[in-house]
C-alpha cells in the first residue's frame, strides 16, 4: 500500500532499475486495475516494450456501476453500515481495507483531474463521469498508439482482439459476459450477513448466556427457602 502511495506523491525512489516499486512487480508479467493501471506513463518509460489495454465504456454507466460497488466500500457518503462497523475489526481482510483507503485517495488526488478523492467522487456523479473521460484521453495520450489496445465490449470486442493484439493464439471457448455488479451484491450480501452475526446477533447471545448464568447464581429467596426445607 505504502509503495503505491509514495509512487502517486512522486517519490523518486519508486521508479528507475532499482525502484522499490520495479522491484516489488519484478515477479509479474501483467498487471489490471486499480492502482496498477493508475500509472500508464510511468509504466511506458519503465517497461517500454510493453502493451497496454484501455478497458472504455459509457462514463454514465461506470459513475453508476461504481456507486454500487467500490464507493459502498470506501469511507464517505456511500458507505454502507456494516462496511463502517466491519472496518473497525482488528482481524481478517478488513484491517487491509482501511489500510488502502489512504493509498487510494494519495493516487485519486494526484492522477486525476477534479477530485481529490474517491469519496470526493463518488458523491458527484457528474465529477465522476467528466473524470473518468479525462483520464481515458490521458491514457491515449501518455501511451504510444501501437502499444494500446482500446478495448471496448460493448463494440463486439472479445478474445479474437485480444489475442491479435497480444501476438497470442485466440481461446476456443466463448468470451466471458459477467455482470461484476451482480457478483459484488452477493459479497455485499455475505459482509451484511457476517456484520449482523458479529455485531448483533453474537453479542445478543452473550448476554443472553450471561443472565442465565446470573439468574442461576442468584436464585429467587423464596427458592432458597424451599431448598432449606427440603434438606431438614
């Protein structure tokens, strides 16, 4: 997280043959999505023989995707309630959640134009939509146009594109059509769950063992007395 963070603020120490962040990527051939993809001029001086795609939709239709999805996470207007009580868990993948969002506003302030973070984004949808055009002409800008593939689904695009680009040989089976909104709801679903588990129904059972206890401790006097007869 921290590798990232300083390469979004400029340090000099990220980049270059020795670079904290080369070295920290030297095991991978490849690399997708955020924050990776948040540095496409960097990446063409340090690995100029590489190639880029350029994943494009409508703007509307990505503000309106990550409303649902990514800003429900990120801490501001949009988060969800148990994602607020889940951050604040020592354990698990969520201590690495909280851990991100410094990193991931550091790469929003300084790589894109109009907004200084991603909550700052995901509460306007119309910063969101002009962002996200900007940064797509930045790529092609930054990027040598025979090294970019602007990949575009919605245009037909699909492995056989992919493949003559990459110079590799076309998959047999079909292109996967995913609704990743679809599939976020589900996890959304399971993190609700866990968070109304954790927080309410654990708690609740606690305190309900915990009077049982109590009231088995401290027995009604009138209980007391009948047992002292009994015994004589």
């Amino acid at each position: 997280m921290k590798l990232w963070e300083r390469a979004a603020m400029g340090d000099p120490s990220s980049w270059g043959a020795k670079g904290e962040l080369v070295e920290a990527l030297e095991p991978w051939d490849s690399g997708v999505d955020f924050p990776f993809s948040s540095f496409p001029a960097e990446m063409v001086d340090q690995y100029p023989d590489a190639k880029f795609i350029l994943t494009v939709r409508e703007a509307g239709k990505w503000a309106d995707s990550i409303n649902k999805t990514i800003c429900t996470f990120q801490s501001g207007p949009k988060q969800t309630w148990f994602m607020a009580l889940l951050n604040t868990l020592p354990f698990g993948p969520f201590p690495r959640f909280v851990e991100q969002y410094p990193m991931m506003d550091a790469i929003m302030a300084a790589k894109f134009r109009g907004v200084s973070s991603w909550s700052e984004m995901c509460a306007s949808r119309e910063k969101a939509m002009r962002a996200y055009d900007e940064w797509n002409t930045y790529v092609k800008t930054v990027v040598p146009a025979k090294k970019l593939l602007v990949f575009n689904p919605k245009e037909g695009h699909g492995y056989k594109e992919l493949a003559t680009f990459l110079g590799v040989d076309e998959p047999a089976e079909p292109f996967p059509h995913v609704n990743s909104t679809s599939e976020f709801e589900i996890i959304k679903t399971g993190l609700m769950f866990a968070a109304i588990v954790i927080f309410f129904l654990v708690p609740a059972f606690l305190l309900y063992m915990l009077a049982r206890v109590a009231r088995g401790v401290v027995a009604p006097s009138g209980s007391r007395k009948s047992d002292a007869k009994k015994a004589r």
